[in-house]
C-alpha cells in the first residue's frame, strides 16, 4: 500500500526548512556546552555531539546535494523521521521527559502536518507518541550539579507527556486545517491565474483576427473577381462549372464573415442558428465540410442515446468545428465521430487516420496551449502553432467541456475526446 502521498501538492520548501535545522544544530550543541562547561553539571556529552554531528551531514546533503527548491512529500516525510528519532536519543541520554526542552520533540510532527499530506503527518505523530512513551520510563538521569538529584512523583512524571500530547494533538489538528484552507486558496488563485491567462489569449487573437480581416479584404475581393471571370469564361464546361460555382459561393461567404467581422467581431455567425442536440451539431457541421472536402466522414451513433437538446453556442460551434477541421486537415482518407452516453455523461470523440499529435507533445500535456511546437523534426513541417487546438478547448472548457487528447489505438492518428456531463450540458 502506498502509505504517503507525494504530490505537488505536498511539500517542503528546502530553503527554509534547511535553515531551520540549523538553527536547531546551533541550539543542541550551545546547551550541550553550556551545561558542560559553563553550569559544570558533568555527563557523558560525546554520544550526544555524535547524534547532532549525523545531523549536520544529513542538512549539509539536503543543502547542497538536493537541487530542487521544493522537496517532494517522501523525502520530506524522510527527514522529518530522522529529526524525531535524533530529539528522541538526545533526550533519552539527557533526562528524557524530565527534560525542559521535551517540548521541542513535537515540532517536526506539527511542521509536517502544515506542508505535508494527512497520511504522513499521522505516521510522525505516533511516532512522537511512541517516543514521548519511552521516554517516561526509559532514559539517562538528566544531568544535574553534585549530589542534587532531581526527584518528582510519578502522578507529576506522568502529566508532563500527557500534557504534551494534548499539545501535539491540538497543534497538528489546526495546522491540517490551516495547511489544507491555503492549499485550497492556491489552487483557486492559480485557477483565476489560468483562466485570466487564457482570457488575454483570446482577447489578443481576437485583435490578431480582427487585423487579419481587414487585411484579407483586398486579396479576397482579387480571388472573387477572378473567380467570377473565369465563371463567366468557362461557365459552359461542365466539368469546371461545379467548381466554379463552388469557388464564387464560397468567397462570397468568405466576404461576408470578414466584413462582419470589420464592422462587428462580436456578431455570431448564422451557421446553426436553432436550438439542437449535439447529433445535430455534428450532422450540420460535417455537411459543411462535406461540400469542401472528398473526405470521408463517418458519424458513430451506437450508444448515443437520450440527446440533450442544448441552447444554441457560438462558442461550442466553433470548439468543434475547429476539432472536426483539424481532423478534415490533417487525415489521409477517413474522419471519424463517435457520440456515447456513459454514465451520464456525454462523450464526442474525434479521430483521423492521419500521423497522430506529436509524442512529446502529448508526454508534456501542453497540447491545448497556444504557441507550441514538436521538438521532433518530423512534425515541424506539419504543424501549425496549435492556435486553432488552443481556441477549441478554451471555447469548450467555457461551456463545462473537458478535453483529452491522444493518439488513437487502432488508427494512429489523432484522437480528440469532449466531455461533458449530462447536468452541465442541460446548463447551456
């Protein structure tokens, strides 16, 4: 069983913490000598010198061995072991619990249980506990000057672990609570962080679209012009007067969204202008390609059952559309959809027999960020920017989507999968 838990979630700052344990190095070892040299309380110090001496070896590894800043949970957990179980033979050969630093021994256990996962905080606290039990009735007199010895009773002996352990309790009880509300503060902040990055994303592409518009114009108007000269040419054949009216109707289409986009970038398009179910979505946006493309398409319906009907999405329109483009781009003869419920949830599942995403760009989950490229000279000169996969997943992930890339198992090419649970997907 995996006993503790190492995530990014759970860790320690290196810095600080090595600092720290120096402090405590420094501390050990003035009270040895003060006691030793300067109070003459007389008593067997070298063990001791030797325990905190593996102690400032173990700091000087973590300091100048360990690169990372931030040390992940297990090793953590590691050092923090060891810095209970050194207080431990410390106060075993000074005093044990009648010991006035033996408050000092419950400090790791409450360190770890701010920065460190519940799991690992328990196995140092039974730790301790088990410690502060031993040292009630198994220890080293604690040193003391001539014959003056010191004597409590038992009931006394007694209270001072348990009032320690009351102690311990409380404290590791409000640090988890107070290390997991800043962990939960973090992950909204970095959350906003993310989103408002995206936001500035679209917010520039928006600009870059716009300018893109008003540039295109010109040459658009060109390809209109001789389009229709040369329909006016050779309408007659009829070899070239389907493509020809294809080419004229498209450019005009193409026309329009630009000058709505010049006067307007915010006007939706009348692509898919009612209400519909995600079946119908695919339907439609598939037909529009299938007028440009001598792909072929084929929609998978087997456990699509139940359709929501959705409220009509600009966003959610596009999201796929760009995907399904991808997919007409990319692929070699076939694009497939499959829709599924499962679960209540509603799955969309866009695969191509293309050369799949790039392996290093899948291995570093970055697929879905704007402005990437594959280190792998194969796919750089089959590659965009990822702009167009960047603004598909934000636009879905607006609307309550989850989005997953791969390559597919069975075709190789890449495979897309949207997610979207069924109570979300009522919410649109």
């Amino acid at each position: 069983m995996r006993f503790i838990d190492n995530t990014d979630d759970f860790t320690l700052n290196r810095t600080t913490y090595v600092n720290l344990r120096w402090i405590a190095f420094i501390g050990q070892i003035s009270s040895i000598f003060v006691v030793e040299f300067i109070l003459n309380f007389k008593f067997n110090y070298l063990p001791c010198l030797t325990i905190i001496g593996f102690g400032v070896i173990t700091n000087i590894f973590l300091q100048f061995k360990i690169k990372e800043n931030q040390i992940n949970g297990f090793l953590s957990s590691i050092y923090l072991t060891y810095d209970i179980l050194q207080l431990g033979f410390l106060f075993f050969l000074t005093g044990g619990i009648k010991n006035p630093f033996i408050f000092l021994i419950i400090i790791p256990a409450v360190f770890s249980s701010q920065y460190l996962s519940i799991k690992s905080s328990i196995i140092l606290v039974v730790l301790t506990i088990s410690i502060l039990i031993l040292l009630t009735f198994f220890y080293f007199e604690l040193p003391h000057p001539g014959e003056i010895h010191f004597h409590v009773p038992n009931y006394y002996l007694y209270a001072i672990p348990t009032s320690i352990l009351i102690g311990l309790l409380f404290l590791v009880y409000f640090a988890v609570k107070f290390g997991e509300e800043n962990r939960k503060r973090k992950k909204a902040i970095d959350k906003i962080q993310e989103i408002m990055a995206k936001e500035n994303e679209l917010l520039s592409l928006g600009g870059q679209a716009a300018a893109a518009a008003h540039s295109l114009g010109t040459p658009l108007s060109t390809i209109l012009l001789t389009a229709k000269e040369l329909q006016k040419e050779f309408g007659d054949n009829t070899k070239l007067k389907k493509d020809l009216d294809l080419l004229v109707s498209q450019s005009n289409r193409c026309s329009e969204i630009l000058k709505k986009l010049s006067l307007n970038p915010k006007i939706n398009d009348e692509f898919i202008n009612t209400n519909l179910n995600l079946r119908d979505y695919i339907d439609e946006i598939v037909r529009s390609f299938e007028e440009i493309s001598a792909k072929k398409f084929n929609i998978i319906l087997d456990e699509f059952k139940n359709p929501i009907n959705i409220g009509k999405s600009t966003e959610i329109i596009y999201g796929l559309r760009n995907f399904i483009g991808n997919a007409n781009k990319f692929s070699k003869k076939k694009i497939e959809i499959s829709l599924l419920n499962k679960k209540n949830s509603t799955f969309v599942k866009i695969s191509d027999d293309g050369d799949g995403f790039p392996k290093d760009l899948i291995k570093s989950e970055k697929l879905g960020e704007p402005y990437i490229r594959s280190f792998n000279s194969i796919n750089s000169k089959h590659q965009g920017l990822g702009l167009g996969t960047f603004i598909g997943k934000t636009l879905l992930e607006k609307n309550f989507a989850t989005v997953k890339f791969n390559n597919s198992e069975f075709t190789g090419g890449a495979e897309v999968t949207i997610e979207w649970k069924d109570k979300d997907l009522k919410k649109i």
